[in-house]
C-alpha cells in the first residue's frame, strides 16, 4: 500500500483522486468541520506548535510521523488497514462467505446505526475536553491531550468517509449531523450519556481516557470483525491509534498516585484532608473517581439481555472481541452465557442464550481488561508500603462496590461514600492550574519515567506563539 500523499487536500489512502464524486463530497464537507474544531476543539491550542504524531502510512512501519504542527493545520485524512485478500466473514450466518465490499441493502440500516453511534463519540470527546488546555499540569501532558484530541478527530473522519462512500444522501445528512450535536446540549446531545459528561479537570480526563477509551478499544475490536470489509479495515487502523489514548489514561492516574504515595510516606498520614492541604489528591478520593468512571463507561456497553447484538452478530455486522480466538462454532447456536438479574433483592446469576447477551459478553472482556490496569496502579501503593488498595466496583446497578443491592433511599444515603462529592470535585478543582516551562509539573502529579518519541522529559513538546 503505498504512502499517504500530504499533497493532497485530504491525505487518504482509498484512491480518493479516482472517485471524483466521493472527492467533492468529503472536500463539501472538510470547512464544516473545520469550523467545528474552531468552535469546539481545544483551546490554547490554534497558534502553538505542538509536537504530535501523524499517519504517513497505514504500514506497521509508517503510520505515524513526529513533527511539530500547529493544531489548525493538523492534516486529517482517510486511512484503513491494508486489504486482506479473500477475506471471509468469520461469525454468524454468513461465516465462511466473502466480507462484503458493499452494504448489503437488507443490512444498510442497521450498519449506519453502528458507523453513526461509533462516529458520534469522536467529536463528543474533543468537546468534553476542551477546557482542559488551560490547566494542563505540564507540557508533556498537553500534548498528550492535543495528540489524543487530533486522533479523534480523524477517527470521526473515518466513519464520515464510510458514511458518504456507502449510504449516498442519507449518509451526507448523517454526516452533517455528526458535527450539529454537542456534548451536554440539552436540545441537541451525543447519542450515548457518558459523552455528555462533563470532563472539568485532568484526574477526570485521565479516568476517562483509561476506562471510557477502554470501551472505545473493544467497541472497535468488535467493529473489526465485520463481515462489512471497509468497516473493518477502518477500525483495525483506528485501533492502532486508541492504544494510545489508554496509555494516556493509565499513566496518569499512576503517576497522581505515585505523586500521593510520596505524599503519604514522606508526611507519615493517610489522613484525607492532611494530603489534601499538602496539595495531593487523596486515595478515597481517586477511589470515589475510579468508582464514578468505571460505572458511567460499563453502562456504555448497552442491555445485559439485547435482541439488537444478537441480529448485529447473527448477521455478521459486529463480532466479538478476538472472535478468531474463540474456540466454538462462531455461530452460537445452543450456547449460553451467565448474566446476573435482581432476584428477592439479591443479584442471582441467570443463564441465557449467548446471542442475547453478547453486550454482557463484551462487557466482561472490558472489566477483566480494566481490571488489570487497576492492578497496575495497586503496584505502585505496594511498593510504597502502604496498605490502601483501590478496586473496580461491582458491574450492577443501585448496588454496593461489594455487589449488595440496595434500594433508592439507601443508595441516595450511602452516594456520598461511593462517588466523587461536590466537595472532591471542588478540591480536585483547585489543584488545576497550568505549569508550563519544559520538564516542570504540578505538584499532584508525578513526571513519567520517559518521554515520547525518546525524548527528555524537559522536551519542548509544546512552543506557545
């Protein structure tokens, strides 16, 4: 596959020049949304030079490129996964047949319901982050906002351009609409709840990036597996980029506790409000974070029991995540799997059939996932040796971080002890403020251990105008 050519007005490698229609359309569409990412991109971001990674290629060898860049001129642009030849739809009842090239009509709707559900995500999270400019706790970490904000940028132009290339007016429309919504807009929100959140400060971007980019990967990892080729393809290379926005997350909230755990030992407390006049951000307090991310992205993945994952994958639309790892018939036929329902106030396992309950299915790849990370972190209090563990909260809904159903009262009772308080959000409020000279950073969060691209922590990753 050859290399993006930057000479472009849209740098892509789909034969955009031999699709003249498809040009002009994209090329109809590209001041749109630049007048979107000036309206709702990221701030302090449109005359610095940011030193940001693009694709230059969709090959393992070069597909991202290093350079300084001013936001603005980022190119954005088109690319997918090199072509698999003779590829065959691996799941459902057309496993074995050739992966489509074309929309099947009887699935057309169903397929722009993905693409547009998976498009609308992209921008909402650039809008929920775009105050975040302002307060960054160092330049290394403002870029990685910038880095993370351009990407799903181009992520949206990769369902736009499947919008426009497969479903002809209606997919212009959808497209148009993608950047008519906004995060939060009581008239005119995202399609999915957690991305009209707000994301007020960096310990909340960075539990976003962790969990609810998390769901992103497996969301993608699922789209990858479609029998629908170009879909595929386009996710396959998005995921590429997505890694990277989970390391942002990971990271972040491990160096906010490596940065509390110095805190802790070198002021001999665990008491909450001594760190806190000390200017670090509590354990309980990272806890009650964990607990409000983890929920609001786990509720993401859709109904335990689902008619509509059941006809996405029967009709080879949506797989699971690493479908070809999976030793069973790839069709699920007589196969069940255990959800958990409300049962006399107690949460009882339930077996169902797997087709119905592949969002709980996912959903479970996606905790088993996350809570390995949350493991990572846990290693950096045990190292401290301090005895405090943060851990993921139970998957239910009105239940205790130990699985206890409760009711309304009760949970309206015991929140406060749960999920991040007005208080919390205050204080983590006043611990933003932007430190900008090279290799400096705020006092609540620890440096990494290395920079990007092997340079020095005191690199220069942004150059303000």
């Amino acid at each position: 596959m050859p290399a993006i050519d930057y000479a472009e007005k849209i740098p892509n490698n789909v034969g955009l020049d031999q699709d003249q229609t498809l040009q002009r359309a994209l090329e109809h569409w590209q001041p749109s949304y630049l007048s979107w990412w000036n309206d709702m991109g990221p701030e302090r971001s449109q005359t610095s030079d940011v030193y940001l990674r693009t694709a230059v290629s969709a090959e393992a060898q070069g597909w991202a490129n290093f350079d300084y860049v001013r936001m603005p001129d980022y190119r954005w642009g088109i690319f997918l996964a090199p072509r698999e030849e003779d590829r065959q739809i691996g799941f459902g009842e057309h496993r074995g047949e050739p992966a489509w090239q074309e929309v099947p009509g009887e699935h057309r709707a169903n397929l722009r319901r993905i693409i547009v559900t998976q498009g609308d995500t992209e921008p909402a999270s650039v809008e929920q982050q775009r105050h975040l400019g302002l307060t960054a706790p160092s330049l290394y970490d403002l870029r990685n906002l910038f880095q993370v904000n351009v990407e799903e940028g181009r992520h949206l132009w990769a369902m736009v351009y499947l919008l426009h290339k497969f479903f002809g007016r209606d997919g212009r429309e959808e497209a148009e609409a993608l950047l008519e919504r906004r995060s939060g807009d009581q008239n005119n929100p995202r399609i999915l709840g957690a991305f009209n959140e707000k994301t007020p400060d960096w310990l909340s971007f960075f539990m976003f990036t962790y969990f609810t980019d998390r769901d992103g990967k497996f969301q993608l990892c699922a789209l990858a597996e479609s029998g629908f080729d170009p879909l595929a393809r386009t996710t396959k290379f998005m995921l590429t980029e997505e890694a990277h926005h989970m390391f942002v997350g990971e990271s972040g909230v491990s160096r906010v506790v490596q940065r509390t755990c110095d805190a802790m030992r070198q002021l001999r407390t665990d008491d909450p409000q001594k760190l806190r006049t000390a200017g670090v951000i509590d354990l309980p307090t990272i806890q009650r974070y964990v607990n409000f991310h983890y929920s609001v992205t786990v509720d993401l993945f859709g109904a335990d029991e689902s008619s509509n994952a059941a006809t996405f994958y029967n009709t080879g639309l949506k797989g699971r995540f690493e479908e070809t790892k999976r030793p069973d018939d790839h069709r699920l036929r007589g196969a069940s799997y255990k959800i958990l329902a409300v049962q006399d106030g107690r949460l009882v396992e339930k077996e169902v059939p797997m087709l119905n309950a592949l969002n709980e299915v996912l959903r479970d790849d996606f905790i088993r996932d996350s809570i390995a990370g949350i493991g990572r972190w846990n290693r950096v209090i045990e190292k401290a040796g301090l005895p405090f563990r943060l851990r993921p909260p139970h998957k239910g809904v009105k239940v205790t971080p130990e699985g206890e159903v409760v009711g309304d009262a009760e949970w309206g009772a015991r929140e406060r002890a749960w999920l991040p308080t007005p208080d919390d959000r205050g204080f983590v409020a006043s611990l933003m403020g932007p430190v900008a000279s090279p290799g400096q950073f705020a006092n609540w969060i620890a440096p990494p251990p290395i920079g990007i691209n092997r340079h020095p922590i005191d690199f220069e990753y942004v150059r303000f105008a």
